[in-house]
C-alpha cells in the first residue's frame, strides 16, 4: 500500500505576487541561518529565513518589474538577479548591506534565465539571452567582459534562447553551454570556439526548462507538452535521444536534478510538482498543494542530507517547502 | 497551289489576293487547313519558301488583311511555325500590326490560351518585333490596372488580359524587366488594389495571381509579394503559364547559395544527429541491472492515484457564462475558454433563462473578440449567436438589425449580423435544418480579405433547384415543409427581421455608406433580404416584404457593382418563388411589368454572365407564373 503523498512541511507567505524563481543558500556552517531567496512578479527579491520562515530582506532593484532568477555567487553574501527590466544586477548582501553593486544591461526581452558557472576562484562566466533574437552571450564576471557570442547559422530558426545551462566536466575542461530553444531543440554549444557542437530536436514546442547530469551526460527537457524528453551526450559530444516521459497534463515550467542525481522534480502548469528517480525516471510523486501554476522548483544545498529540502514558488503567491526522499 | 522553284521571278500577288477574298468570306478553316501544313513543311528549312510565304502574306489586300491574319495566327501550331510564316508582318504592315497587338489581345477575348501562347511567342521571336512586344505589354497591363475597367468589363475578358500578361511577363528577358522595371512596379499597384476592390472573389483571385507574378519578376532577390488564396485549376493554369521553355525562375536558387557560403559557424553533425533519434531506440541499460544494485529501490513511491487530468469546470448556468464572458475575471483564461464552448449548448438547453438574457447575451457576443487561439471561434461564436436569436427571436432581432445601422462597427461585424440572420431563419422556418447548417460562416485561419459570397453558392443553388422543380411545387400548392409537420416558427417574426433591415440602406452614417464604398455589405445585404424572402413563403407578412423587396430592388437596379445586381436579381426570384401567385398579379401588376423590361434589357446587354442568367431565369419564373394562372380557370 503505497502511502499517500506527503504535506508541505511549511509554506511561506507574503510575498503578494506570483513567485518566478527560487535559489537556496544553506550550505553555509553553523551559525549560519539557512536561507531561501525567492524573486517575484513585483520586482521583489525576498531573502526568508528559513529558521523562522519570515522575510528577513526585501530587495527592490528591478523598478518594480518581474524577476525571474536569482542565484548566488559562492555564498549568501552576493547574490546575482535577472530581472524583466532588461537587467542583471549584482547584489552585496554581506553585513545587512542590500546594495547593487554591478548591473548589466542586457536587453533581452524574453524570459531567459541566465546561467553560471564558476571557472575560477572569484571569476564565474554568465550565459545570458543577448538582444539579438538567436543569441546567447557568454560574459565574465565580475569584469563583464564579453567571452563570446553564440548565434546559430543564418537561416536554422532556433527562435529565442528559452534556458541555458553552462556547465564544465571538470575544473581544467572547456565550457559548454547547453541551450533549449524556442522551436524545440537543444544544442551543445562549445563556449571557448563559440562554435555548436551538436543539436536535438527535443521537442515540438518550445524548450520551457532544461538540467543536466554532468557526470551522467544525461539530460532532461520539458515543455509546453505532455512529454518529458531524456537526452544524453554521447562521447563524440552528440547529443541524442534517451528516453521520453510522458505526462498526466500537458505544461513543464521548471525541472530541477536534485544535487545527489538521485531524484529530480518537474513544476508543471497542472499546479503540480512531480518527483521522479533519475536512474530510471521512475514517477515517485506528485505533490498535489498549489492552487495556480507553478513556476520553479529549487532543492537546498543543505551539508546535511537530511535536512534536504525542496522548495516550489508558485503562481498562487505561495512557496511550499517539502521534505521528500530525504532520508536517502 | 504549286510552284516551280528555280530563277522564275513570278508575282504572287493573285495569291495573296484569293487568299484574302477566302478568308474574309469566312473560310479561313478550310483554305489555311490545307495551306498552313503544306507552308510548316516548305518553310522548314527552306529561305526562298520562307520569303515567299512572306510576300504571300504581305500582298494580301489590307481590306482582308485582319481576316488572313487572325486566320494565320489560330491556325499555326506553335509561335516558331507563326513566325516563319509571317516574318515581320507585323513590322511592316500597320493594319497587320493593329489587329495582333490591339485587337486580338484588347479587343476580343475568346481566343484559346494557345492562340495567345502563339501570337506572343511569335512577338517574342525576333528583335525587330520585341518592343512591340514590351508596347503590347505595357497596353495590357494599363488595362489590367484601370478600375473602371475591372468594374465594368466581364469576367471572361479580365481572366483573358491576365493570361495575356503573364505570357508576355514569361517571355521577357533581364534587361527588359530592368528597364521597364518601374512600371511593372507602379501598374502592379494600382491594378492589384482595384482587383482587391472587387467584390466577386474570382477577380481577386486573379488580381493576386497576376500580382505575385510580376512582384515575382521584378524582385529576383528579396521577398516577393504572397497572397493567401485557394489554389484551383484555374490559378494554377494562370500560374503554369509563367513559366516558358527556356525556363525563366531565378528565384529559389540565389538563397539556398548564399545560406551555404555564408554558414561559417556551420553544424556539420546536425545532419547526423537529426537522424539519430528516428533510428536510436531507447538505450536501456540491462546490463546495469545486474551489476549494480539498483539505487533507486530504496526510493519507495508515494501513492498518486489522485494524479488525473486536469480539468476545467465548465459554467452550467447562463449567467455564469456571461459574467466570464464579460471579463470581470478577466485573468481566467480557461474559464472563458469553456465559456465560449459551453456557449450555445446552454442556449439551447435553458430557453426559459435565454430568455431572460437574450438581449444581453446578443450584445456581448457580437463584441465578443478572440481572447485566446480557440480552434473554431468564429464558428463557435456564430452559433451561439444563432442559437440566442432563435430562441428569443423578437427582441433579439430587434436588437440587431438596429445595429446593423448603427455606427462603430467593423464590416466584419455588420456582416456577421447578416449571416446571422440568415441562419437562425433558416432554422426557424425548416426545423430539418437544424444542427445540420452546412452554411460555411466561418473564415478560414489565414484571413486578410474578407470571405467571398459562399452564402450566395449555397442560396443558388437551393433556388436553382426550386426553379428546376418550381411546377411540381406549384402543383403541390402551399406544402413547401413536406415531412415535418410543426408549425412555421419563421411566420411570427419574419417581418422582424426583413423590415429593419430594408428601411434605412440609403441613410449613410459617418462611418458606413452602404450606396457608397460599403458596396460589398450592400451586396451582402441584398442577398440576405434574397433568402430572407425566399424563406418567407407562407407566412402572412410575405405580400408586404415581396411589396417593399421590390421597391428597393427597382432603386437599386443600376448598380455598377456585379455583386449587388446578381443579388437584386435573386431577390426578384425570391419574391416569385415565395409571394403567392395571385397576390403577385393583383397587387404588384405594374410594377411587375416594368420589372419585366429591366429583365429583358438586364439578360442582353449586362455584362456580368451570372447576371444575364439570373435574368433570364426570372424571366422564365414569369412566364410560367402567368401561364399557371391563366391556365387556372377563373
């Protein structure tokens, strides 16, 4: 007898607009407050502590207009937010400060969300959507000097850049960025030639979200459909078809592969949150707790597996957090 | 005829002359039947022969030349066999060179394609007779882009001058395009916006054909112009005739180079790995199975039988309908979504509570526009206009054709109301018709010009049927609802929805002048009242709608857009189908018999083919309208 899904362990309220991105930051040592950063519709970046479960910072550096990613650089100290105002701004949170300290202008008008990778100490390289509708830029920060351009042939209709998702093998390997487009492929792109190495036709709607195995080579992709695509990377950085998943109802917001690759969890329109195994993509779950679309899952970094959690923002305002599949 | 070749010097001139003599007495046939073989084979390959056939035909009288050269030009088989036969006739001889560029081509318009192929290739052969070529070309296209003669002239003689053009277009080369490339440009853009101006579908077709063929020629590189339109035999004919041997495109080529050179970053393996997923099955590690014990079985899943499809709840009440429709929640997209669909089976469900509402409901969905991309909106909306305005039909139609002449509505709108109308009577008066409409209201996705007359096909071919089988009716007497026999719901409210519509066309308001440019809405509107008529037979008010109907057609009867007259003439078959006899003859007599002069000078001198017919038709409808009566004996 299979138990019945489990119940949010908490949800956190007060945010007044539907949340578009989640980050955790609890990786940090004893004394240190776990913290989750969500950014909302209203342009609100909110810092709650997750001890308390209230907000413990408001930070308004997007003019009021949606944030849709927030991430931070090595700590909780500084923080990175992508905002619908066509910018990139860089926090400095350390000591109570709550200050933007850098921006960049991006002039990308979609809902691209930009992606990082560390490559060095204090150095990271930024995958955003460029202006120009096919491309994608790779910069570096903090000197926001620009590393290369990634615009596909002329004439191969990508359509925008939907996700991005910059990763390396190892410490001393060549970048490459993976990119989900607007007509349903994924290319491999090689950062460093700023040449693409490989392309998937994954979908026949738009790429909405992607994550990647790097130790696995393997790949998931969802959109606006009712499957779930599996890819992976093979030796000869091709990427090719591994498995599709198809879905109860149609519409992927979010995909996350939890930091130990063992499960990975999908935000679908459907206001449900699923779990499934990333071995054999078993379904696992479905957390069944929004009453509107949910836009973004994250998992916690938490040092300690047990304390792992699993947070999901939604359209209805809420953010549940969950404790699943924890004990493993 | 024989001659002996070999240094005679002899004068063919008395050929030439037996020749003209034959052909203007109408027997080109048979003299060129036999002479323009015999000629092909002698001129082949032989100059003296050549030049013979030529003086042969330049001796001919120029009183007979027309006819020797009109003979000549449908009588060769090929353009190639033509010039040799004619040489630079048409160079040298004026009246030869008026009837091959001016009258053949502007003045007459039966010829075949082939004739056409024929006498334009032959212009296209030489250099001496190429600037008559691009004259010719020129003529053409200042006719094919005068308004007034797109207004006036017939269809036959319009879809004649196209082909034409687009002959001449395929035989030109580069640096004539270039240089009258101008031209091209400018004639193409008036022509196109009077053939849009049309109302009969089949010119606009052939506006935009004729169009994307020029735009296609002037504009090697670059976009052309596109239109969106239904492929037929007859666009596609138009469209064959482009294209000549040596074949002429450029166009598709030029990018497909470009995209190649220019692909520096290029994906070598995309090729590849496009084809692995078709092939690739999936990769299941079974092997892993046993060599690793498998992590995930410690993962126990949680039960999700609760995991169903979502589904939308769609509204059960009408009221719940309109307070979604009317977008006080404007934010839920899907409940409107199920609104629209849930729309006309509600309808037709609650009539009681319609009722209530149906003026309301009306006014929302005629201003009801396409929040999000549902399939069939158009369709969707239509219906359940109908549906709304049968079961509550007094107010309803109250409501609007008082819109229909009112101001701020799009013509997609008025129209909509017409097509409205229509159906909802249609329902009313034949309950068989009911759920099996077939009435193709709904616009096609790729929408730019608005639809064709589809409801005139449909209503034609309805009344082409009654004409066809109008004495049996007659005898059968009044039973035009033969198999169920319920009353006719159209009877109480059929003046409801003829009268309002017919009082105020000759009010224009600021923004809709249905004599004026809104000539289409009027044409719409004069075969609604057509079927409005037709289906009123038997009901009490149909003397005083025949009464009124025609009035507004003896006020209308010179309209200068064909669309409109083939209406007004439907509508005079409406009324003699539908008006019973004797009230036709007692209450109307004058009025019919002047009906009946129009009719006659409509079937002779219109020049709209459909128009003569529908004239003709209803000439006949009268005669048999009076000897039925007479036959009856009073």
């Amino acid at each position: 007898m299979a138990l019945p899904p489990p119940d949010p362990q908490f949800v956190l309220r007060g945010t007044s607009a539907s949340v578009h991105t989640l980050h955790f930051s609890c990786g940090g040592p004893e004394p240190d407050i776990p913290l989750l950063f969500s950014g909302s519709e209203n342009g609100f970046i909110h810092v709650w502590n997750l001890k308390t479960h209230r907000v413990d910072t408001a930070l308004d550096g997007h003019g009021r207009k949606s944030v849709y990613c927030v991430e931070t650089m090595g700590g909780k100290d500084r923080l990175l937010s992508q905002g619908r105002d066509q910018r990139i701004c860089l926090w400095d949170l350390a000591e109570g400060r709550t200050s933007v300290t850098d921006s960049v202008f991006t002039e990308h008008v979609g809902f691209c969300r930009c992606s990082l990778l560390k490559v060095a100490q204090g150095r990271w390289l930024m995958a955003m959507a460029a202006r120009s509708l096919e491309e994608v830029q790779i910069l570096e920060l903090p000197s926001k000097t620009s590393v290369c351009t990634l615009k596909p042939e002329v004439g191969a209709k990508l359509g925008m850049p939907m996700c991005l998702k910059l990763w390396q093998l190892n410490c001393d390997s060549q970048p490459v960025l993976l990119a989900g487009y607007e007509d349903g492929s994924v290319v491999l792109w090689n950062v460093s030639m700023g040449k693409a190495l490989s392309q998937l036709i994954c979908h026949q709607e738009p790429v909405m979200s992607l994550d990647f195995d790097v130790e696995k080579a393997k790949g998931i992709s969802g959109s606006s459909e009712k499957v779930l695509s599996i890819w992976s990377l093979n030796e000869q950085q091709n990427l090719q078809v591994y498995e599709t998943l198809e879905l109860v109802n149609a519409g992927i917001s979010d995909i996350t592969i939890r930091p130990d690759k063992k499960i990975l969890a999908t935000a679908g329109w459907d206001h449900r949150i699923r779990i499934f195994g990333w071995k054999k993509l078993k379904p696992l779950a479905v957390l069944d707790y929004h009453t509107a679309t949910a836009h973004c899952v994250s998992f916690s970094d938490h040092s300690n597996p047990r304390e792992r959690l699993l947070a999901a923002g939604s359209k209805d305002q809420r953010i549940s957090v969950w404790s699943i599949y924890a004990q493993t | 005829v024989c001659f002996i070749p070999g240094g005679l010097d002899c004068s063919i001139s008395f050929v030439s002359h037996v020749l003209g003599k034959v052909c203007v007495h109408g027997r080109q046939k048979e003299i060129l039947g036999v002479l323009v073989p015999h000629l092909m084979d002698l001129t082949k390959s032989d100059c003296i022969w050549q030049r013979i056939c030529w003086r042969l035909v330049e001796c001919v009288p120029d009183r007979w030349m027309e006819a020797v050269v009109l003979g000549f030009v449908q009588r060769a088989p090929g353009a190639d066999v033509l010039s040799r036969l004619l040489g630079n006739l048409v160079v040298k001889n004026k009246k030869a060179q008026f009837v091959v560029t001016q009258k053949m081509l502007l003045l007459q318009y039966g010829h075949t394609t082939a004739v056409l192929q024929n006498l334009l290739g032959y212009l296209s052969l030489d250099s001496l007779r190429r600037s008559l070529l691009l004259r010719v070309l020129q003529e053409l296209l200042e006719t094919w882009s005068s308004s007034s003669a797109v207004k006036h002239s017939p269809a036959e003689q319009q879809l004649y001058i196209s082909k034409a053009i687009l002959i001449c277009l395929s035989h030109l080369k580069e640096p004539e395009i270039e240089s009258c490339r101008q031209e091209l440009l400018t004639s193409m853009m008036e022509g196109v916006k009077c053939h849009l101006d049309s109302s009969l579908p089949q010119l606009r077709r052939l506006g935009m054909v004729v169009a994307e063929s020029i735009s296609s020629k002037i504009n090697t590189e670059g976009p052309v112009l596109k239109f969106e339109y239904e492929e037929d035999d007859e666009t596609r004919e138009l469209k064959s005739l482009l294209v000549q041997t040596p074949p002429f495109c450029v166009v598709p080529s030029l990018p497909d180079d470009d995209r190649s050179e220019k692909a520096g970053a290029a994906l070598p393996l995309v090729p590849e790995s496009d084809e692995k997923p078709h092939t690739a099955a999936p990769v299941m590690p079974d092997e892993e199975l046993d060599a690793e014990l498998d992590s995930d079985d410690d993962l126990t899943p949680y039960d999700m039988s609760e995991d169903k499809e979502l589904k939308i709840k769609t509204p059960v009440y009408i009221r719940d309908c309109i307070e979604v429709l009317t977008g006080s929640r404007a934010e839920d997209v899907d409940e409107w979504e199920a609104a629209v669909k849930a729309l006309e089976s509600l309808v037709r469900k609650n009539p009681a509570a319609t009722r209530e509402v149906s003026v309301e409901l009306a006014k929302i969905l005629l201003h009801l526009e396409e929040k999000t991309c549902i399939e069939g909106f158009v369709e969707l909306r239509q219906r359940a206009q109908v549906a709304v305005l049968t079961t509550d039909p007094i107010p309803v139609a109250k409501y609007l054709t008082s819109q229909f002449y009112s101001l701020n509505y799009s013509l997609r709108q008025r129209m909509d109301i017409l097509d409205v109308l229509v159906l909802a009577a249609q329902e009313l008066s034949c309950p068989k018709f009911h759920g099996k409409t077939k009435h193709s209201g709904a616009q096609k996705p790729c929408i730019q010009l608005l639809p064709g007359s589809d409801s005139s096909k449909d209503w034609r071919r309805i009344v082409d049927e009654r004409i066809k089988s109008k004495t049996r009716r007659f005898d059968m007497g009044r039973s035009h609802v033969e198999l169920a026999s319920c009353p006719n719901k159209f009877n109480s409210v059929a003046g409801h929805f003829f009268f309002p519509l017919i009082q105020h066309f000759d009010r224009p308001l600021t923004t809709f002048d249905l004599l004026g440019e809104d000539h289409l809405v009027l044409g719409r509107l004069v075969h609604t009242l057509a079927i409005l008529m037709y289906l009123a037979v038997n009901t009490v008010a149909v003397t005083a709608m025949g009464k009124a109907l025609l009035e507004f057609v003896w006020a209308l009867r010179f309209h200068t857009d064909s669309y409109v007259r083939q209406g007004l003439l439907s509508c005079i078959s409406s009324l003699l189908l539908s008006v019973p006899a004797e009230r036709v003859l007692a209450d109307m007599t004058e009025e019919l018999l002047e009906t009946q002069s129009w009719l006659g000078d409509v079937m002779e001198k219109d020049p709209d083919a459909d128009c003569r017919r529908l004239a003709l038709q209803n000439l006949l409808l009268m005669e048999n309208l009076k000897k039925k009566l007479e036959a009856v004996p009073s």
